[in-house]
C-alpha cells in the first residue's frame, strides 16, 4: 500500500508538466463467469433439498472506484483502484429442525492500470488501450440462524488476481469538471480453484485440481465516474 501511494505521489508531481489530468471517483460493475464458485453453489442447492430459497450463481459485482489520470502527447495513462463485491444466499429448515440460512460474498480488490492513446476534441475525449488488474479475491461465508444473531464472517483468501484486456474509455468535461464512462473486457490470467471451499461446505471431498472448480475472473466491466480535470 505505501508503494501505491508512493507511486501515485510522483505521478501528481509529473502530472504538473501535462495539460491534461483528471481525477474522478464513481461507481463500476462486472460481468463475471464464476465458473468455480458457481459449481459450489450449484452442488449447495442439490444437497440441501429441504430449502427455501436456493442460493443463485454469482453474476455481477459492483462497487465503488476512484481513478487518476493524464492525457499527453496523444499518450494516456489511467490508474484506478477498484472494490467489487456481490452477496449471495440461501435459507431453510434444515434436517435437525432448525431454521438457518447461509450467505457467501465473494469480493474482488483491484488496482487497474490502462495505457494507450487517447484524442480530445472540445469539451470531450475518447481514450482506448490495453487495461491490467492487479488484486486479490476472497470468499467470505457465514451460517447463522434466520431469526437469530447474525454470526461472523468465515474467510478465505483466494490469492492472487491478475486480468488484461481492451478498455475504451469517453470523457465529457467542461469548466474543470469531467464525466467519464470506461468499458472493457479482461482475460483472467489466473483462475484460483475453490475446491476447498466445496470441501468445507459441501463436504464432497473433490480433488485438489479439480477443474471444474477454477473460478475465472476476468469479464465485460464498465465504470461510471465523475470528478475534475485541469491543466
């Protein structure tokens, strides 16, 4: 973290060369095919015949950004942190009688760089080239009962997250103000395995480097941002 925050700290003094920086905060989401953790949920649901609700697969994780920036020369370098996050759950009677329900959070940090070239005509601009992630993943699971105390998160490091990809991004500013809107799409590099996850909780005992439990990463994203440029 000091390193990032370095980083960024000789960036803003550089930037002061450049006509044009930005800094702008928002909100973003990602498409994700968790494939892994999807086929946890799935065997969850087809062991526990006696829920209510059965826990839907993971799909979309959304959260806040924060993005600093400079056009220069035709050159454009982006760097954003990103916290995504998406809750999933499922409730029942189970066989000793008792009314509990389970919830899984899966939550992915990300510090993203994007390099590539960008073009500003008037109060607007278009910036295109390659983005990589860098972050980690976590699964946090907890099993409560419904009408009672909600009990602590159980968690798990899934390791490493690294995603690359295109990313198209569009400014519109005006008297130092900036909207912005980023869409890309990343190939995860990495695809941790979640069977111990389905070991703990569904107890079926998979093997280690079991396939099917490979949780990808990467994904269709986009972020919504707004904040200020200047000279």
């Amino acid at each position: 973290m000091r390193r990032i925050s370095l980083f960024c700290l000789l960036l803003c003094i550089a930037f002061q060369s450049y006509s044009q920086v930005y800094f702008t905060y928002g909100y973003g989401g990602s498409f994700t095919n968790a494939k892994g953790l999807n086929q946890f949920v799935e065997n969850y649901n087809a062991r526990r015949t006696w829920l209510n609700t059965e826990m839907k697969p993971f799909s979309y994780l959304d959260g806040i950004s924060v993005s600093l920036g400079l056009g220069f020369g035709g050159g454009w370098v982006d760097m954003e942190y990103a916290l995504r996050a998406q809750k999933r759950f499922a409730d029942g009677i189970d066989a000793a009688g008792d009314d509990v329900t389970r919830q899984v959070k899966l939550r992915q940090n990300a510090f993203a760089v994007s390099t590539g070239g960008m073009f500003v005509e008037g109060s607007g601009g278009v910036a295109f080239g390659l983005r990589t992630e860098f972050g980690n993943q976590k699964i946090n699971t907890r099993l409560y009962e419904t009408k009672g105390p909600k009990t602590d998160w159980d968690k798990y490091d899934m390791g490493l997250l690294v995603n690359t990809g295109p990313v198209l991004k569009i400014f519109i500013g005006e008297d130092g103000g900036l909207g912005s809107l980023a869409l890309y799409y990343t190939f995860g590099l990495l695809n941790p395995n979640v069977s111990e996850i389905e070991d703990l909780i569904n107890h079926s005992n998979p093997e280690v480097d079991d396939k099917k439990y490979d949780n990808k990463t990467g994904g269709f994203g986009f972020s919504l941002s707004f904040g200020v440029f200047g000279g």
